[in-house]
C-alpha cells in the first residue's frame, strides 16, 4: 500500500540498469585494468558553508584516479542548478540517473521540510516532485533497484522509496528505531545498509541493519565498534567493503573514529584514527590494486570548535595512513552536504 500523496505530472523516466555509489563503477573497474588513469565524477548537493547555515549550491567534481593521479588529483569542477530551497541535514541521492534531493532543515525560516526535488540529465533546474508525507531532516540516502531510498531519521522509523513512474514515495520496513545521521550504504540492486545514527532512548548507537528488497525485512549484522552518528559512509564494490569515518559521540564530541566493514566475513575492523575529529563530512572510496581495501577521499566536515574543514583528508590504503592534501581551488569547504557518485 502506497503512501497518500497530491499527484503532480508524472515523470515518464525508465531507469536504466546503471551501478551507482559503489565507489567505483563497474563500467569504471573495467577500464581500471592495468590501474590505468580514470576517472570518477562526484556531485556536491547543498548543505552548509561558513557563514551559511543551509545553502541550494551544487556542484559537480572530476576525480582523477589511478596511480598518476597524485600530481593532477581534481579535474573539472563545476557548478549545477541551484536547489529549489535551502537544505542541510537533508539527503540526496541517485534515481536512475537522475538526483533526488529531499527533507531537510531550512534556517530563514527555521525548519524541517518535507519537500522533495529532481535533477535530471541536462535540465537546467531541479523539479519538484511529490513530497515526503512528513517533515524529515537526519535521513540517509540510499537505491534499491535504481529508486532512490530515504532511511529513518529524526523521530522517524521508516524509510520510503520514491518513484519517479508514478511520483510517489512507497513505505519500506520500518526499522526498530529512529536513526538521526544515519550512515547508509547501497550494495548492489537489493541490498542496502543502515549503520549507526542516534535515537532518543538511548542516543548514539553502534548497531548495523541490512534491508534486502527480495526479503522486504531488515537483518541485524555486525554492529560498529564506536557509537556515533553524523559520521561519513563510503562503500567500495570491488572490495566488497564499507567505510565510516568521523561523526559525533554520544557525548557530543567530535569523534576521529575510522571502521571499516567487511561485506562477505561480516566483520569490522578498526582503522588508524584521523588526525582530528569530524563530523557531518563527505567520502568517496577508490579501489586500488595490489592494497587491502580502498583509498577513501574524506571532504569538508566541522572540527569540534564548529570550524569547516578546509583540507582534504586522505587514507592510504597501501600504507595504512592518514595524509591530507589542498583541495579544488574553487570547491568551497562544507558540511552536513551530500555527496552523489554520478556515472561517468
């Protein structure tokens, strides 16, 4: 039974059979034989700058990736449509290929919203599309067969499931609590994670839930180390391996806490800790061959005295170590935003 909404113009889009956020495509992996140069195009959708509680910004990057890409790490970095509204503590993620951006806190007026936006390939403007049937901030962004996924969030159990055939969002299994700053990741067609985020009764958490669309039911997994939320989540395909990165502690202390998550040995493993604490920052993993995982790009993201980071954060997958290096020239330092992985 599907959630009751105001029909708007229906969106004829079929969604194509594509691999998004998975770290690196398949079509990616292919041309990667031999670690030849690649690259990998990511988006940057609202959330906030200094001085700038929420902002519509958005913009796309070009990661160059491969051994040589160390001496010409960014490419082209570019703007995109503005967001219909301001947003922070919202989500954004992928439709087929298409950008779904919803919920969220505007700050003039202070609010929750509900509303909900499209981008599609070439348009010059977001679309609105129907709404979440309630105001929503804190949910984490995920797909399950090519439909974009709103998990929990403030106050929130569910999770739903939009579709762009019909313009409306469809109810998934509700999870046993809320998750404020979820951390989700999409695994494959069907399966998508659910890992830590905070909740009333008991604050931050640690525990990890697997939703699988063939099952409609979510599966406890191996829980985090650390309790936090607000952390950044980066998923790698080819190594079947989940990152999580920085967050906030039940305390409310910034954490400098680094996991990663072995798909297959349902596993978590303690990495070397960042050099400061982070939250509300963004990652994207690339695989590298002949390493034990994934080097993670970490982007933006508040200190504990609320100042942005203005560096990238590195992790070396081959030496197992934290580095940093000077970020795109014209890529403003943000936090709480949402960052897409975009085919290439």
């Amino acid at each position: 039974m599907s959630v009751q909404i105001t029909k708007r113009p229906r969106l004829e889009y079929e969604h194509p059979p594509i691999k998004i956020n998975s770290g690196v495509s398949i079509e990616q992996e292919k041309q990667s034989k031999g670690n030849a140069q690649m690259s990998l195009n990511v988006a940057f959708v609202g959330g906030s700058k200094a001085g700038l509680p929420a902002v519509k910004d958005c913009c796309s990057l070009m990661i160059q990736t491969g051994d040589h890409a160390d001496s010409d790490r960014w490419g082209a970095l570019e703007d995109m449509p503005q967001l219909a509204y301001e947003r922070t503590y919202h989500s954004a993620g992928i439709a087929g290929e298409c950008i779904v951006a919803c919920g969220g806190y505007k700050r003039f007026p202070e609010k929750m919203l509900c509303k909900a936006e499209m981008l599609r390939p070439g348009d010059s403007t977001w679309l609105p599309i129907a709404d979440l049937p309630e105001n929503r901030c804190g949910h984490g962004a995920g797909h399950l067969n090519n439909q974009y996924v709103a998990v929990s969030g403030y106050g929130c159990k569910n999770s739903l499931q939009y579709s762009a055939k019909t313009d409306e969002w469809l109810p998934l299994p509700a999870l046993k609590s809320e998750r404020y700053r979820v951390g989700v990741a999409s695994v494959g067609d069907h399966t998508l994670y659910a890992i830590g985020g905070w909740c009333a009764e008991i604050g931050s958490v640690q525990s990890t839930a697997l939703l699988d669309s063939r099952t409609d039911s979510w599966t406890k997994v191996a829980a985090m180390e650390t309790a936090r939320h607000g952390f950044a989540t980066a998923y790698c395909d080819r190594s079947q391996q989940i990152y999580t990165i920085g967050g906030v502690l039940g305390t409310g202390a910034t954490s400098d806490a680094v996991e990663r998550y072995d798909i297959r040995a349902d596993t978590w493993e303690t990495l070397p800790s960042l050099p400061e604490g982070i939250n509300g920052a963004l990652a994207v993993s690339i695989y590298k061959s002949g390493a034990t995982g994934a080097d993670v790009y970490v982007f933006g993201g508040a200190k504990q005295d609320k100042t942005i980071m203005e560096e990238v954060r590195v992790y070396d997958s081959t030496t197992n170590e934290w580095g940093s290096t000077k970020g795109p020239a014209d890529l403003a330092a943000c936090k709480n935003s949402q960052l897409v992985i975009l085919a290439k």
